[in-house]
C-alpha cells in the first residue's frame, strides 16, 4: 500500500494520516495527530492537502464526548476516487504538454536571441509534419516554398495540406511558390486556377532543372525541409541567417522561373 501511494504522489506523513483513516474511520485533527505522532499543526496542514486534492473531505459530526457540540472531522473519500484523481492529473501533464509544445517555438526563439545558436530539431513521419505547419500558423509570416517533384506521392498528405492552407488563409498567411512543370509537361489551369484564393502566387521551373527530392519551406526565421523522396523526415533549422541565405536562392531561382502566361 505505500508504495502505491507513494507513486501516485502523497508524501510520508499523508501517507500515515490516509492509513490510519483508512482503519479508523472519520477522525477530528486531534485524534489524528495524537495516534500517528504526527505535531498536531502538521497534522492539519496534512488533513487539508489531502482535502485539497480529492483524497478526504471534511464533516461536522455532534457526539457524546463533546457534549452534543459541532465536532470537524476528516474522512476518506471511497478508494475509486484516487483512479478520478490519477487521470485527471494525467490529463492535466497531457494539456501542459500541449501548450508547452505551442510554446516552444516562441522560447527557442527568445532563446536563440541571446546565445546566437541555431536550433536544429527533427521530426518523422507525418506527425513531424504537422508539428511544422502548426509552427507556420503560430509563426503568422508569410511563406517560401520550394515544392518537390516527390510532393504528389503522397496521397496520404492531401487532406493535411488541404486543413493547412485553410488555415494559412484564415491566418492571412501568404505563399510564394516555386513548383516543377507538371510530368505531362502542361501547365494546366487547374493547378493555378485555386491560387489566389489560397493566397498563393506560384511560378514554375523545368522539371529537369527542378529534381528536388526534399519539399523546403521559409517562413519567418526558419526554414523546414521534408525529405519526401526517401524516409519522410522533416529537418527544422531557426537561425536568421540560414534563412535569409535560403531567401536569397529562392529569390534568384524566382527570376528564372515563369508563369503559365509566358509560355
């Protein structure tokens, strides 16, 4: 039974106090404190943090021995209501988790402010994936994208992308971006026809000349690179510099690029 308790986190003297009301029943502070050596202050302090978490309640009891007066006492709660607390503490760990990874973008930058060093973080799989267009939408910059001839080989990725440029829209999120010549060679309307209502002004490249195995994306003071090719892992790299050197490339690729209408 210790061990129990000590691992769903009560210290040594809530453990002695849950015991004895666990075989004694109800008990005032006083009694408490005079059966398990526990001070009488610690005793109540012990009484309160057990009622604080869920694990006891107080009531107010009138007996013979205190001659018919308003006694306070301390009773458990029945054993089912630790498994209540459990989760409830678990999902508790669970959203902080959440809001500690909405926030760890924001911290690693204010990080790297002061230290000057890039962060470099990887993720797999599609789940990596949408850690970082989740990024993109708690960043709010607008976006460079270096599309790759892998990117329509995942079927699987179509109603993530298609929930992200929603909203990316809904953010104001705009994307400029350098895509290959479809494989049949056309430029076919239907592939830019969406663009301005996604908010996005595309050019493309000669496929031959465009073989990125890796889709790359810039927004803000970093830059995402997905391996769509091989293993689907994603490399985000946060460094001002490395960024603004992937600017500069996309911006020289830009000019050689071309729109439908030039065709």
């Amino acid at each position: 039974m210790y061990e129990v308790l000590t691992q769903i986190g009560l210290s040594p003297d809530e453990i002695t106090v849950y015991e004895y009301l666990l075989t004694n029943g109800p008990r005032a502070a006083g009694d408490v404190a005079r059966h398990t050596n526990i001070k009488r202050g610690t005793a109540y302090n012990v009484l309160g943090d057990l009622v604080a978490r869920g694990f006891a309640q107080q009531m107010s009891e009138k007996g013979p021995a205190s001659g018919g007066v308003n006694v306070m006492k301390f009773a458990l709660e029945h054993p089912s209501k630790i498994k209540e607390i459990i989760e409830g503490e678990r999902n508790k760990k669970d959203e902080a988790m959440r809001s500690f990874e909405n926030a760890l973008p924001v911290l690693t930058s204010r990080w790297n402010l002061v230290y000057h060093r890039p962060a470099v973080t990887y993720y797999e799989g599609l789940a990596g994936l949408q850690k970082i267009y989740t990024d993109i939408i708690n960043e709010g910059a607008d976006i460079l994208l270096f599309r790759s001839v892998h990117d329509d080989d995942h079927p699987e990725l179509d109603k993530v992308v298609q929930k992200q440029i929603k909203a990316q829209v809904e953010r104001g999120i705009k994307t400029r971006a350098l895509t290959p010549i479809p494989e049949d060679g056309s430029l076919a309307s239907e592939v830019t026809k969406p663009d301005e209502e996604r908010l996005v002004t595309r050019r493309f490249m000669i496929r031959e000349h465009f073989k990125l195995p890796a889709q790359v994306v810039v927004y803000g003071d970093k830059v995402a690179i997905t391996d769509l090719k091989g293993a689907f892992i994603s490399t985000l790299i946060e460094n001002k510099n490395i960024a603004d050197t992937f600017r500069q490339l996309f911006e020289y690729l830009w000019m050689s690029s071309f729109t439908p209408s030039d065709s």
